[in-house]
C-alpha cells in the first residue's frame, strides 16, 4: 500500500501535466481525400461536379482545388467524361452527350487524381412528384419596435395519390433584399444581396399527413391598416431529393444552424462517396414566385 500510493500521485500529476499541453502539439492523422458535391437534374442540360480536397483538423491545406483529376459518370451502358472547366468544377453539357438523365435510371459518377484514392459514387433518379401545389393560407402581422411585419403564409398541399416509393423533399424561400444602414459619417449605404432559408426537410408521408407552411415577408406597416411599405417578392422553393442528398442536406443545414452554439451536439454529415466525401444525389427545383 505504501509503495502504491505515491505511484498513484506520480499518475495524477502526469495527467496534469498532459492536460496542460496545447492542442496544436497533439498529432492529428490526416489523409487526403476527395470532397465531391454533385446533383443531377434531369430538368437542367448540364452535369456539374465539384472537386476539392478535405481539410486537415489542425492547419490548413495549400492547395484545395483539384484540378488534375479524371471524372466520369455512365449510366450502365455509355460513359462520359467530363472536362475541367475552372473553380473546381467539372462540366458536362447533355445536348449532345451519349446518356441523358432520366427517372429510374441509377448512374455512377468515378473520378481519380494523383495522391488520392480513386472514388465512387452511385445515385438513383426518383421520380419527380406532380402532386404538390402552394395554396396562401391568410396573413400574419408581427408586431416590433418599428410596427408590423406582414407576412403571407403559404400551405403545402399534398393531391393525388401516395407514391409507392419514399418520396424526399425540403421547403424554403428566397428573396433579395436591399438593406440601409447609416455609417459613421452619417450617410446611407444601401446592401444588396440575396437570402435564402430552408423551412423543412421532410419525406412525403409527413407532407400528406401535416400542415407545412412557408411564410413569406411581404413589407412593414406603422398600424394594421396602413399601406404597406417596402414590399418585396419571394420565391417559394420546393426541392425533391434522392435519398442520399435529402440526407446529406438535411445534415448540413443542420450543422450550420448549430455551427455558433458550443452546447448543441455535433451533426454527422452523411456520405455516399467510396474512399471520399462529400455526395453524389439527385434533385429536381420547383421554383414560385409570389408577392
């Protein structure tokens, strides 16, 4: 017991020790690896895939961009390789290309580059849903220091039958916004840009059975029956999905939305790549504008 009480102290103090080394001095194995981002869309006529490398956990990586690597995608039957075209992005244009996108059809995307581990990758075009529709269901007044936001509410409305497959969809908006802020110097400067939010990241059989709204900002009134100021015009966005990019989406909007908070448990992003990351999925874009 003697001889074991001070090997015991020797262990506390060396933990001490330990704890007190900083983090950039503990090795952190990184390997590259291949980050691919890629959605087909049998609406669009081009395929567009982009080619970075990972990012090591401490430090960084000088070169991010891959742009010696060989892509190719086939759907079972004929392959096309797709050319560099700048960023990272590899493009291909369909119009005259050997496959064509379609509903159904499962295809493989592969690409290789020195240094890394060859990737692939396959994804599965659904069929893209007919049945869906916004209907405005009524306005909303939120009231602030400054008066009343208008908002309109829009309602997801499920007709027609229920598909014998999960269908994957994420409702949004989109609008543009020019902002005026005063400076320093007391003048107006006015930003403009473009804001987009997702509502919800839900499979069809949530859609029939619930009430989805988006809600979209329509201007500011001083009272509830003034004259509306400063309308602005959105879009209402209506995304179907594979099921590997429902999922990986759906996981990224949620780490981004929990990127700020230290006490939120941390979102594991989803992938479909062999030897990489990142995904390989289908998407088809409803797009509405509405006042």
């Amino acid at each position: 017991m003697k001889t074991l009480l001070p090997l015991l102290l020797l262990l506390c103090f060396a933990g001490l020790w330990a704890c007190q080394e900083p983090v950039d001095s503990i090795p952190i194995p990184y390997t590259p690896k291949m980050v691919v981002e890629s959605y087909l869309n049998p609406t669009e006529a081009t395929i567009r895939v982009s080619l970075r490398t990972n990012e090591p956990m401490v430090g960084s990586s000088d070169a991010s961009i891959i742009t010696d690597a060989t892509v190719t995608i086939s759907d079972g039957q004929q392959t096309v390789t797709l050319p560099f075209h700048g960023d990272d992005y590899w493009i291909g244009t369909l119009t005259n290309a050997k496959i064509r996108l379609r509903a159904g059809t499962t295809y493989t995307l592969k690409a290789s580059a020195p240094g890394y581990e060859s990737i692939e990758a396959t994804c599965t075009i659904p069929t893209r849903a007919s049945n869906l529709r916004w209907r405005i269901d009524g306005i909303e007044y939120i009231q602030d220091n400054r008066g009343y936001r208008v908002y309109n509410n829009y309602l997801l409305v499920w007709g027609g039958n229920i598909p014998t497959e999960r269908q994957y969809f994420a409702l949004g908006r989109q609008w543009a916004y020019a902002d005026t802020l005063q400076t320093t110097s007391g003048q107006d400067s006015v930003f403009n840009g473009i804001q987009t939010v997702w509502d919800h990241f839900e499979t069809d059989d949530v859609i029939r059975n619930n009430q989805l709204y988006a809600r979209t900002f329509m201007g500011r009134i001083s009272g509830r029956d003034s004259t509306i100021r400063n309308p602005r015009s959105t879009d209402l966005l209506l995304m179907q999905f594979d099921v590997n990019a429902y999922n990986f989406l759906k996981a990224s909007q949620l780490q981004k939305q929990n990127g700020n908070n230290p006490f939120a448990e941390p979102s594991l992003v989803p992938s479909n790549i062999r030897n990489g990351l990142g995904v390989f999925g289908a998407v088809y874009q409803r797009r509405q504008t509405v006042p």
